[in-house]
C-alpha cells in the first residue's frame, strides 16, 4: 500500500520533505481542481474509502484530507 506521503508526491508533485497539514492550494501550483481530484481518487483507491461529494469539497487543506482519511478508520 502506498503510504499517504508518496500519494501526495506522485499528484501533487510536493516533495516529501515539504509535505505539512497546513499546505493549502494556494500554497501548491499542481493543486488546481483536475489533479485535486485525481489526488482524492487516487486515496479511495489505495485506502478502499469513498468519499462523498460534501467531504471532497469541504476539505481545504492536506491536515483536512488526513482528518477525513482517519474519520475513515485509516492510520496514517
């Protein structure tokens, strides 16, 4: 199973090392809606969660895509 950070890293293009809760999409260039989504397909496929189309847009930060993936029962 991919660990969350390299899921980050393969869609987002952050470097591991620069990966923080805080980071919004003001903060990451590739974060626009496109690869967003695919960022979110991408968890649900290798966590074998769903998530519903209010959590996708409610989460505005990566500690808000990790607090969701843990409401799932998902350790990270």
């Amino acid at each position: 199973m991919k660990s969350f950070e390299i899921i980050v890293t393969e869609q987002l293009k952050i470097p591991a090392a620069d990966i923080r809760p805080e980071l919004t999409p003001k903060d990451v260039p590739e974060w626009d809606s496109m690869n967003y989504l695919l960022f979110i397909a991408d968890l649900e496929k290798e966590y074998g969660v769903v998530f519903d189309m209010q959590e996708v847009l409610s989460m505005q930060s990566l500690g808000d895509v990790m607090g969701a993936l843990r409401k799932k029962g998902i350790e990270l």
